[in-house]
C-alpha cells in the first residue's frame, strides 16, 4: 500500500510536424471559401431570375428558372472541388488516404447550401479543429490562436519535427 507505482521512462513525443500544422492552418483558413462560393452563386441566381422577371418574357424567364437550377447544382460541384482541395491538406495532416478527403468534400458541398455555405465550412473547420486539440492549441468562438499556432509550430520546429 506503501509503494508509489513505477512507470517506464520513455521519451514522449509531441504530436504532429511543423508542415502538418501548417496544413491544418491553410485549410481551417481555406474553408471560408465555401462560404464565397455559395454567396456568390446565390447573388448570381437572384439576379438571373429577377433580371429575366424584369423583361416579362415567359420563354426568358423559364430559361432563366432552368438556369438558376443549374446554378444550384453547380454549386454543389464548385464547392466540392474547393472543400477537396483544403480536405486533402486535412487528410496530409492526420495520415489519412485520399478517400478521407472525398468524404469530407462531400459532407462539405452537401452542406455548402445551409446557412449560406456555414455548413460546408463547419465541417472542415470542425475537423481541423478536433487536430487542432491534439496539438494542445486552444481554439476559442473567433477561432484559433495565431501567437499559440505559432509558437507551437516553433516549439515543433525546434524539436526537428519539420
């Protein structure tokens, strides 16, 4: 009852390189491109379909209705290869193949929609955030940290994990 428990010394390593924080960082940032996209497609559309109601045709304004449904599922396309470019720095840093970053993308551009594209961005923001954690960096409601990144990839740096 007396004895303290012995435990093995062993070096423990920090979790991570200074590149795959780095990568974490670019697609955490990256992600409110999503956000632009579907913006910008949706100003797109309303002026398409309000431009053709001003005209008063009716073979204008239902070409401009098919339109604007392309517009729509287009989005969903631009968004998907926008949120795979920043899903693949995502699946770098947590070791992750090529088809963790299509999920992603896909999670991401389904729900580009929601929210004006907040949906879209919440899912790659989410996952760089749990990674985040495991580097030990504190990530508050405005988001993470710049002086803590920082200093966490030189305290990285300086461990040689590059």
């Amino acid at each position: 009852m007396g004895q303290t428990p012995q435990f093995a010394e062993y070096p423990r390593g920090s979790h991570g390189t200074a590149s795959k924080l780095d990568a974490l960082q670019a697609a955490f940032s990256g992600a409110y491109w999503i956000l632009a996209s579907t913006i910008g497609l949706f100003i797109l559309r309303i002026a398409l379909l309000a431009g053709s109601s001003l005209i008063g045709n009716e073979g204008v304004a239902l070409l401009a209705f098919f339109a604007g449904i392309g517009l729509f599922f287009a989005m969903f396309i631009v968004n998907f290869f926008i949120a795979f470019i920043f899903a693949k720095k995502i699946a770098y840093a947590k070791d992750k193949d090529i088809g963790y970053a299509v999920m992603l993308a896909i999670g991401s551009a389904l729900l580009s929609p929601c929210f004006f594209g907040i949906g879209g961005a919440v899912v790659l923001q989410q996952t760089s955030i749990n990674e985040f954690k495991k580097y030990g960096i504190k990530v508050g409601f405005f988001g993470v940290d710049k002086a803590a990144l920082a200093s966490k990839r030189q305290e990285l740096v300086d461990a040689g994990n590059v």
